[in-house]
C-alpha cells in the first residue's frame, strides 16, 4: 500500500522518517496515483495551490494543538473571510471628516491667500 506504515517499511534509515527527509520511492502508477490523490486535498488545492512557499507555511501551522488538517482547512477558511470582510468594510466604508488623519510630518496650509497671491 502507498500509505500507512507499509509505505515506509523499506526506508532503511528510519531517522530519515523523523526529519521528513523520506523522499516518495513508489513504482510509477503508485506514485501518480497518489500525487494526484494529495493535489485533491482541499487544504492543499485551495490554500497552497501547487507552491512550494504556501505548503511550507500551512505546515508550519501543524501542531500538537490541531487535531486533524480538515480543522486546519476550517482555520484557514475563518481566516480568509475574516480578511475579506475586513477589506470590504474598509472599502464600502465612507470616508468622514473624522476618520481623515493627516498624515505625519504634513503642514496644513492656510487656506487663505497672501497679498502677492491675489494680484495686489
């Protein structure tokens, strides 16, 4: 079988296991069939999309405090909604005068003109 313990059984260095340096030695239709099964997964079709940055930092959010990856998936989920209703309440949200913060180091000009500017 291509997963579980057997799928390890021929791993000589089983200190390789630990560091998650094992490499997936499977014949050819075993290995296609299970890279195309772990593309489907929803954690890694949806939020790492085949790059290899994104699967590094979902993994690092696999702890002892995540009971499975499909909590994960939900996590992530909760995430991403939270952010996009954080950007459209800030789009949809009307600017006030209230809201309006100079910005730092900015001068506020008088809005009334000197004698040279008015053409005396």
């Amino acid at each position: 079988a291509w997963y579980g313990e057997s799928a390890f059984a021929k791993v000589a260095d089983r200190t390789q296991l630990e560091r998650g340096e094992v490499p997936i030695a499977l014949d050819r239709v075993s290995r296609s069939h299970f890279l195309d099964a772990l593309a489907t997964m929803p954690l890694l079709a949806e939020f790492c999309m085949g790059v290899p940055g994104r699967i590094r930092q979902t993994a690092e959010r696999v702890t002892s405090s995540c009971r499975c990856l499909w909590d994960l998936l939900e996590s992530l989920r909760e995430e991403r909604d939270r952010g996009k209703r954080s950007i459209q309440d800030r789009i949809l949200r009307s600017p006030t005068i209230d809201n309006v913060q100079p910005r730092p180091g900015a001068h506020r000009r008088s809005r009334t003109a000197g004698a040279w500017q008015l053409g005396k």
